[in-house]
C-alpha cells in the first residue's frame, strides 16, 4: 500500500452543482463532451491547483495566474444558488506518529503494519465568502464515519470539531490559531494559553500556543473508556493505559484496546457487547489526536502530486521562423509553448537525437534546431522527404502538436534518473494535462497520437505518471480501444469521463471506459457524432 490520489471531484464550481461525482484518477484519463459543457473546467483544476500551492495566499486557491485563469471566487462560483466551492480529494495517506509536544515519530516497519500507517480519506476543501474582502475555508477530513472538521481564514481558525455520524459523538477543540501554513492547507493547529505574569495589572496578555488536539483529545478518551469501566477503577490508571493507544486501524484498534485492559473483566464484558461503537468512537478521537499528523501527510501529497502537473493549453504560440538565441536552461515546455526552442536547446545534441527519433518512431517526422548565428530556427522532415524544412512552412498544426509532443518525452520518455540538463529529477508523480491536443492535425496523426500515449503509458517504469486529456477526437480515442485489444495497454489503465450541460445549466457527469476487448462501455449511442442530441 502506498500514499496516493485516486479521484477528484469539485462542487458549484462554474457549471458544476451540488451532487458531482468523484472522477477517477488513472494513467489515462480522457474528458469528453460538447462545448461548454464543464470538462475544461474540471481539467483545468490541475494546474488551477499546480498554480495554487506554487503561490503563497490568504485562502487556499489563486483563482488568477500564471497557467490558468478563473478570475475571482465570485466569478467562478457557479450561479445557481451555490454559496461555496468545493474540491474533494479522495487520497490513501500514510501517517507518523505525533507525540503530546508535537513531535512526529516515523513508523517502525519492523513492528507495525502496513494497514497501521495507510488510512483512506476524503478530503475536501470548501471556499465561501464572508465579506467583500475575505473568504472562509472549511477543512474535511473523513475516514469511513469519522469526521474532523476545521473552520478558518487566514490564521485565524473559528471553529474545530470532531463527530462520528453513526455515533453519538460531537465534541470541539478550542483551537485558535494556524501555526504553520502548508502548501494547500494548515500543518499546525494550535489553542492558546494565557501566560500568567507577575506585576501591573495593566501589563498586556500574554499566551503561549499549546497542542490543543492531544490534550483534549486525551481528556475525552479518557472520560469514555472511564464510561465503560467499573466506578471503582482508577482514573489514572485509565489515563496512563489512554495514553499508550496509538492509531491503528479498525481491526487492529480492537485488539490493542483489549490489551491496554488485559484483567478488567468488567470492561471487557462492556467492551465485547459494543465493540463495534467503541472501535468506532476510540478510532475518532484517536485521528483527532494525531490529526496534525493528518494534515501534513494530506498536504505532502498534494505538493507532490500537483507539483508534477505539466499543462499546454489548447491553443499554443505558432511558429516562427527565427528565435532569438538565449543562453537559458530550460527543462519544462509552458503551456503556450512559447519557449520550445529553449527547451530543445538546452537538451545536447545526443539529447536532441534520441528526441528526434523518438518522434519519427511515433509520429513518422524528424525534428531540428540548426542555429544560424545569433538565431535558431526548428526544421521538421516528414518521413519519405529527403530535406527539413523550417516550421513555419510547415502548417499550423505542427507548431501545436510539437510542444506537446516534447513535453511528453521530457517527462515520460527520457531518463528517469536524470533531467536532460543533468539535473537530478525532483521526486514524485508527473500529470501531463492536455486540452484538445488533436487541433490542426490530420485525422492519421491523431490516431497516432492516440498510439503514442498508449505506448508511454506501457512502458512508463513508474506507476505515478498520468495523462489527462480533454479531447474531441473520436481517432484519438479509437487509438486507445485499438491499443487495448492488441494488449499494448490494460483496459483498467484507462478513465473516459463524459460531460453534459442540463437544462437547468448544471454539468452532468458519466463514467465511460473500455472493456478488455477494447470495446467502449457505458458509451452513449453517437456521443461524438454531429447529431448527438438533435
């Protein structure tokens, strides 16, 4: 088992309502639908997030910036009665140990099992506005019925809570300030203590910041296992025995909570009759107790993941026929592709032939960057021609499919081990995330296109590298069947999301895919046909 982000869903976001459904997320991730209909909008999240944790904001998402723009919360909350929006994460999140100080001990993989450190957990992340200049955040986690739930803005945080919806079980944290921000969201949650002072007593306040969570946590663990002993047990040997649980999981939670009271007959008896409600409630206070803990895996895993979101926009710079020469270092193609030359420039000439031949491989073209003095020029030779020809020659769609075409051998053909540049690789998933890449190409090239993905998805030596792509190509998708069936790929490896605008103006979202024979399932009739819906 292993950390990870498995789907995304995001609620009263543009054309996105209350009920949208969680998305998977898989190797190969295709988006399809009319226009306007909401699957822009939910590609676009990535780098929307990418954009977001690279920037340092008061609320948790930059709704303008570099790679996409959503302009304000105002603008982007979907008009039809939604008063906040919400990102939900559905993730596998891999916890240390906090200790009552805060300090935060690694597992053990000689004495704890994997199912010990993993937890499955949806998060979501929901943004409201308070007033004209300030927004609220409210943080979810939930793992199966127990629910932690943070309410903040900026460092201030108003209310904490934790509940289990099948128990009776609702109790609050008097935390009060964000001690440490995380990339998305808070690391340290802390309470304050006034600082008792001698002298006058007109002396201003002073608190101290304490570890809120695993006092209070403690207490209320305390007060319940009490619940279920006999009056005449000693409080603080329950204390003492509370504070030796850890986190486990549900069905080793049972085990170690019957060994903190090995000879209590009392509770024992107690503890069998309710074992399920008493896992269950012990389990949420437990995850409240460690939930800093939580909260810096969650945000790890986000850094990461969105971190390696590589996008190119739909329509990317043309080509020209000289670029001025710049002595930069390049190793990511934009998203408009501007800075292409850079990018090949800066791989050397060994770099620049494997780059070359791998495109002629899958593509059936070669590519050049020949410098002529204080300027460099790209050249393209289609198979069969003897000579290259610059790319300004060459049709528009070549200057659209090219940025694409290097972005994906930097991240997912080239050395793993290393940059092109000699760079060592920064740690964690890659997500090339594509809008409409087939625009200007032939419908054979498309189809290659299609080919091309299939083939570095198979032969990716990772399991964190992801293609999301939105697409009106029915070649690029046939592509994909047609790769399936010959057994290049794995029918699992691929998520087909299809997206509807309603008549009451909400996006309706379906999940498609293909079936081992590289068959399309849940495929509505004539879905990308011209008629489709007349």
């Amino acid at each position: 088992m292993q950390e990870g982000l498995h789907s995304l869903s995001v609620r009263h976001l543009r054309s996105f309502g209350e009920n949208s459904p969680a998305i998977p997320i898989k190797p190969i991730n295709i988006f399809v639908g009319r226009n306007s209909c909401g699957k822009s909008t939910f590609l676009r999240t990535f780098p929307l997030l990418r954009q977001s944790i690279q920037a340092d904001t008061k609320s948790p998402i930059l709704w303008f910036g570099s790679l996409v723009d959503f302009g304000d919360f105002d603008t982007a909350l979907h008009d039809g009665g939604g008063k906040e929006i919400s990102f939900e994460f559905h993730t596998t999140l891999e916890i240390s140990k906090e200790s009552r100080w805060g300090v935060e001990f690694e597992f053990d993989d000689s004495d704890e099992s994997s199912s010990d450190r993993f937890f499955d957990a949806i998060i979501t992340i929901s943004i409201s506005r308070v007033s004209a200049t300030q927004l609220k955040t409210k943080l979810l986690f939930r793992l199966d019925s127990s629910c932690i739930e943070i309410i903040y803005s900026g460092n201030d945080i108003e209310r904490a809570v934790a509940y289990n919806h099948l128990h009776d079980l609702r109790v609050g944290f008097p935390l009060r300030v964000i001690a440490d921000h995380g990339a998305l969201i808070p690391l340290n949650l802390r309470g304050l203590r006034e600082v008792k002072r001698d002298g006058a007593s007109f002396s201003p306040k002073r608190f101290s910041l304490v570890n809120t969570l695993y006092q209070d946590s403690t207490r209320f663990l305390v007060d319940y296992i009490e619940s279920l002993h006999h009056a005449s047990k000693s409080k603080a040997k329950i204390r003492d025995a509370v504070i030796g649980l850890s986190l486990r999981c549900k069905e080793n939670l049972l085990f170690e909570i019957q060994e903190a009271f090995p000879r209590d007959k009392f509770f024992l008896k107690n503890l069998e009759a309710n074992k399920d409600a008493v896992v269950d409630v012990v389990f949420t206070l437990l995850v409240a107790r460690e939930f800093n803990s939580f909260l810096k895996s969650a945000d790890g895993l986000f850094k990461s993941f969105f971190s390696g979101v590589r996008y190119q926009a739909p329509l990317r710079a043309a080509g020209e026929r000289f670029y001025r020469y710049q002595d930069l270092r390049v190793d990511e193609v934009d998203h408009t592709g501007s800075n292409l030359p850079m990018v090949i420039n800066s791989l050397d000439l060994s770099k620049q032939k494997k780059l070359s031949d791998w495109i002629l491989e899958n593509f059936g073209f070669e590519l050049l960057l020949s410098a002529r003095g204080l300027h460099y020029e790209i050249q393209v030779k289609e198979e069969g021609d003897k000579n290259f020809h610059n790319i300004s020659d060459m049709g528009f769609g070549y200057s659209q499919i090219l940025p694409v075409i290097v972005s994906i051998w930097l991240e997912f053909v080239a050395d793993f081990r290393r940059r092109p540049l000699g760079v060592a690789r920064t740690k964690g998933p890659r997500i090339m995330v594509l809008e409409q890449p087939e625009l200007h190409l032939h419908p054979a090239l498309q189809y290659k296109f299609g080919q091309a993905i299939a083939k570095v998805a198979s032969r990716a030596h990772r399991a964190d590298l992801y293609f999301v792509i939105e697409t009106h190509s029915k070649h690029l998708i046939d592509a994909l069947g047609e790769s399936i069936r010959a057994s290049e790929i794995d029918e699992s490896t691929v998520n087909i999301a299809l997206f509807e605008k309603m008549d009451d103006g909400v996006t309706n979202t379906a999940i498609s895919g293909f079936d081992s024979d590289g068959y399309l399932i849940n495929w509505p009739v004539g879905f990308l046909s011209p008629d489709y819906d007349n």
